[in-house]
RNA sequence: GGGGGUGUAGCUCAGUUGGUUAGAGCGAUCGCCUGUCACGCGAUAGGUCGAGGGUUCGAGUCCCUUCACUCCCGCCA
C-alpha cells in the first residue's frame, strides 16, 4: 500500500463508508468552529472534506495548521447527513473523520491566496507561479492544453502522419523575425539561433521521403509581446504533405480542428465545411485578412455612386475624383435606433483617427433619413439599395478615403458596430480558409517589390504561362485558416523547384549567390529530386485560447515570461559569470 | 522605439476641492463557538501611500523625473 494515499482526494463515495482511508494533499480551506473542525482537502483530482472534533489529541494542532500545507490525513469514510451534502463536489455526499494526521509539507505565510476567485497582479502571479497554478481556473486550463495536445497528436498519428524531432540549435535565418542567438563554445566567433519554426528541416523530411509529418513544435522569436502573444517562445502544430494539393491539406486540417473543438468545446461550429475566402474578397468584405465571419455586417464598395450627377454629395464626390473610395457597412433594421446610436459611432470613428462616418437610413418611399440623405436622389439610393441589399429600414454608414484607411476603418467599424447591435454570437466558432495571398507586395516605404507572406510558397498556375512582369499580380498558394477573427495559422504549397526559386527571389532584389547562401541547406536539397509537397502550422496556443475562452496567452501557459521577457521566478535572463564569457569567447558591452 | 492604464497593509481595493491620527474585506496572531462548505463572533498586529525631487503653512492627493507591471502601435517572412 502506497504510503502518502489510498485514494485520491476526488475518489471516495458513498460505497466507501466505513473504509479506513489515507488521504494526502494541501489544505485548501478551513472552517473552525472552535470544537469541530472541517478541513478541505485538495489534490490535482478534487476535493475531499476532512473533519475532526476536540476529543482528538490532535485537534489543537491541526487547528493551527497553515492554509496550503500538504498533509497525510489517515481517517474512517463516513456519511453525510442529507442537509449537509454539498453538491458542488464530487465527494459531496461523504467526508473523512480524521484520526491522525501528518504534515509532509510545511507552508509559510501565502504571497496570494489560492483559494480566490480574485484577480491578482501579474508581478506577484509570475514571481509564486507555482501557487497560482494551484488555483482552479488557471489548474483547469493547464489540463486542458494538456488534453488538447495529446489529442492532437494521437488525431495526426491516426492520419497517417510521423512525429519527428527537428533541431533546436539551428542556424540563423536571414528573413523574418529577431533570433535568439546561442553563441557556439567550439566555434569561436560563431552562434546557433533557436528555430522561428521548423519551416525548412519540415521540407528537408518531405525531401527525404518521409511523405506526412508533424511536430508539436517549439518556435522562438524574439519579438515584443501581445497579450495573445508571448514573448520568445510558442508551439506550432507544424504538419507538412508531399505529393499533395491544397485541398488535401485543407482537408486534415479541417477533420483535426473540428474533432478538436467539437470534443474540447460546446460552443456551436457554425459549418462543417470552412469557407473559403480569397485574400483580396475579405480586404474588401471585412476590410482585414482575419475576419470574424460571427459578425453578419459586410462592406460594400459604392465608389461609383459618387460619379453620378444626381448625387451632391460634394466632400465624398470630390475625394472620388482624386482617387479615393467609398465603402459602407448596412445595418439591419436600425429605422428607429435613437440619433445618439449614429452619433457614437461617428465620434468614435474620429476617435480611431480617420474623419468619420457618414450615415444616413433608407425610409419608406425611398429617401434617406440622416444629416446626409439630402445629397441623395431616388435613383441614387435605389442603385446603392441593390448593390448593398439594403431594405427600407436600413441604415448605411459611409467613409470616403484611400484603399488602405479605408480597409483599417471599415474593419474596425465593423467590429464595433457590431459590438453596439450586439450582433456577436459568443457562443459559436466560425471558421475560414485565406486563400490566394499575392506572392509579393510594395513596400509601403522603400516602393520595392517584396514577398508579402512565404518566400518559399509556390505561386499559382500554369508555371510556363506566369508573367513575372507583373510580380504584383502573381497569387501564391497559400493560406491562413482563421477563427472567431483570430489567425489561428499559415500554411502553404511549397516551392520546390529550384530554377523557379531562384527567378522568384531574383523580382525580390536576390541574386543566385544570395539565395544559395542564405537557404543554403533548402536549395541544394531541392535539387536532388524533391517532390511536391506542402503544409501548415496552426498555433497551440490561439487554439487552447479559444476552447479556453481566454483572452491572455498567460492563462493558458504553464511558466510564462513577463512582457519584458523575463521570468520572474527563475530569473531569467540572469548574468553569467567572467568565465562562462570567456570559455565563448565573449565580451560585453553594455550600454547604461 | 512610441502612446495609454495601473502602483496605498501579506493579498484585493476605498481614500472628496490639498487639511486632524490613511480606512475596509480577505489573510496573519490571540480568544469564543460541535455541522460548516466564502462558517460565525470579538480583539490585536500590520503602511517609506513604487522611488527621487519640487510647489505649499500643509501632499496619498498638484507638478517634474524615474522605476515596475500591463494594454496597444511599431515588430512578429
């Protein structure tokens, strides 16, 4: 018989009565009433309700034990009378009449209470990590994102794909974000980077003819931190396919997230089938590559209307002329939400910086009800009525400016007033495929040609008949799975012919000799027969988050560092000693 | 690198237009209480008001500097 336990502290039940029992775990909770003692007993499992009265020898001891003290409590299972049941807990229906008791594990005075449903200060939760991981939420969330991983490993290894290992020390990568650096002891001068993601040992495994991979990949980038996003380190659900198209990649993706949400979530999945959308449809739908399709408002580009000679409208016309757009978001139904509703979001919309939003309602007869409608004829809002769907009844909110402000406001706008209809179903998920990414971009500042996502992704079509004049009009094959408006990752058919790598990175300003030194590893291996291959990564985290319903990437992480990068418990980063530097041939130079 | 928020007892917070000795709940310590499950009741201890400087007869409160935490922008192929 183990020495600490017989049971768990979530095991005993009402056909254990009468069993001699030994219990061990932190007092979570006392009620003293002077000569009868109840005691809450917690373990990872549950909890079990321990009690003992004055005629023990150990009473008066016990009493003054410390909340979160791990004790061994040795005692007989015994009935609950029925007022006394508690139904919030599993054991609710016995307790322990403690005999002896044991402390196995003393505590001092608490930093933070454990038993709380109170919020308390990152510092003080980071630095006592190990007890606010004790507390239910937090304990939960931490089993949860244990759950949903072996899930997902054991859904990919039923698929058919190989669970590899791929370097943590690796070298720099040219493209992306910051590395972390590890400098090399053997190779004086020289450092290791930690993987952003295993992107090219990923297609190196396809290369070496091992067909279906995955990882649960740790990545490290060395980046600021969001409140979804941590700083340093993240894990990937990195997964790549050879000999396969994008469907088929759609498809396992597809299959794994909806077993994956259905079984860890009773939130309704609104399709089965993610839609799909095409990158340049959903700029111009919901102004953003992310949308959150739980929101039904849509935005609709009326610039045209603005031609017309029987529109006066002359702030918005005369913008059009120079170039600018309109795009408008109809609401439903909104004929008799009071002045104020329209004027919130038009001050609100200044408060996001651009100059407003103009709105008018669409009334009985066909005229418009706001400070603009006058501008409008019959005919004109007839025409806008058919291109946005409106009805009689619905209103329009309008913004006039270029394509990129336009897409940040309209986006937002949509977003809040959504928020303000409360039109957001909180209790469902709502998929999406991105798909046809342009292979490159302008740079907003330099007006050069760049890779706008993947440099390494196949661009589409037939490859015989792509015009590399035109770079911007070159769609790539790639894609973003999103939910509820959060990226949840990218994905993409790789590039796996040599010659036509080498043309792509010639339009982004790299010559042969550049790309050969930079991807060294990936080129070379591409020209020894590498087939067609593709994949994605789809963030642990953003999906924990999710079924979690946490907004705070901390929540869901075990040992998170602070928004400095820093762990307050280990100290980490810490300084080394003279000699660690020496032996790597290191010195500092820190600027005060 | 930039912008916003927060910082008062071990923890969570209140603190009025600048005005006496800075308060509450939880926790701690001590006492009372045999059916609680946020047990109850009474008492006690506990404060560099993040730090430094300034204005003022007088600063938790106003001003400046600075630090910490956090949210956002930049950044994250």
């Amino acid at each position: 018989m183990n020495r600490y336990r017989s049971h768990n502290c979530n095991e005993l039940r009402k056909k254990d009565v009468g069993n001699d029992v030994l219990l061990s775990g932190w007092i979570n909770k006392k009620r003293d009433h002077g000569n009868l003692l109840f005691i809450d007993l917690r373990d990872n499992y549950g909890i079990t309700q321990c009690i003992i009265d004055k005629k023990n020898t150990q009473f008066n001891d016990l009493e003054k034990v410390q909340l979160e003290t791990v004790i061994k409590i040795n005692g007989e299972v015994v009935n609950r009378s029925t007022e006394t049941i508690n139904k919030e807990i599993d054991t609710g229906e016995i307790e322990v009449s403690i005999k002896s008791y044991e402390i196995l594990g003393t505590c001092k005075e608490l930093p933070l209470p454990v038993f709380s449903d109170q919020e308390y200060s990152e510092e003080i939760r980071l630095k006592y990590r190990f007890l606010d991981l004790r507390r239910k939420k937090i304990h939960e969330n931490i089993l949860l994102r244990s759950k949903v991983i072996s899930f997902i490993r054991n859904e990919m290894i039923k698929m058919g794909f190989l669970e590899f290992q791929t370097p943590i020390l690796t070298s720099s990568s040219p493209e992306g974000a910051r590395d972390f650096l590890v400098p090399s002891r053997l190779n004086p001068g020289k450092f290791y980077a930690l993987p952003q993601a295993p992107q090219q040992f990923k297609q190196l495994i396809m290369v070496s003819g091992f067909d279906k991979y995955f990882q649960i990949a740790p990545c490290f980038r060395d980046e600021d931190a969001r409140a979804d996003r941590s700083p340093g380190e993240f894990y990937q659900l990195d997964l790549e396919m050879s000999f396969v198209e994008q469907e088929e990649i759609f498809k396992v993706v597809e299959k794994l997230l909806l077993n994956t949400f259905k079984k860890f979530s009773n939130k309704k999945i609104i399709t089965d089938k993610f839609p799909k959308i095409s990158y340049s449809d959903a700029l111009l739908k919901y102004g953003t590559d992310k949308p959150d399709l739980r929101n039904p408002l849509i935005i609709n580009d009326i610039t045209e209307i603005f031609s017309r000679d029987d529109v006066s409208f002359d702030i918005f016309k005369k913008l059009v002329k120079s170039g600018s757009k309109v795009r408008c978001i109809v609401t439903k139904n909104t004929q008799d939400k009071p002045r104020s509703f329209f004027d919130n979001i038009d001050k609100w919309a200044k408060e996001q910086g651009a100059s407003g939003l103009a709105y008018f309602t669409f009334e009985k007869g066909i005229s418009a009800k706001g400070p603009i409608g006058k501008f409008f004829s019959r005919d004109a809002l007839m025409e806008i009525m058919k291109k946005t769907n409106a009805k009689i009844g619905d209103s329009i909110f309008l913004a006039c400016n270029s394509k990129i402000e336009l897409e940040k406001i309209t986006s937002l706008a949509r977003d809040k007033i959504a928020q303000d209809l409360d039109l957001i179903d909180n209790n469902t998920f709502a998929f999406c495929w991105i798909v046809d990414y342009p292979m490159y971009e302008r740079d907003v500042i330099s007006k050069k040609i760049k890779f706008s996502h993947n440099p390494f992704s196949m661009p589409q079509g037939n490859l015989n008949e792509i015009n590399f004049e035109k770079p911007l009009d070159i769609l790539a094959y790639q894609y973003d799975i999103v939910c509820n408006g959060i990226e949840l990752s990218s994905g993409a058919i790789r590039n796996h012919i040599p010659e036509l790598m080498y043309k792509l990175f010639s339009i982004a300003g790299y010559n042969k000799d550049e790309v050969n030194k930079k991807f060294s590893g990936m080129i070379n291996a591409l020209s020894y027969g590498a087939p067609p291959h593709g994949g994605i990564a789809p963030g642990i985290e953003r999906i924990v988050m999710l079924l979690a319903n946490e907004k705070n990437i901390r929540e869901i992480t075990m040992f998170p560092m602070n928004q400095n990068a820093q762990d307050l418990m280990m100290n980490a980063p810490s300084e080394i000693s003279e000699n660690q530097l020496k032996e790597l041939n290191l010195y500092l130079n820190v600027k005060k």
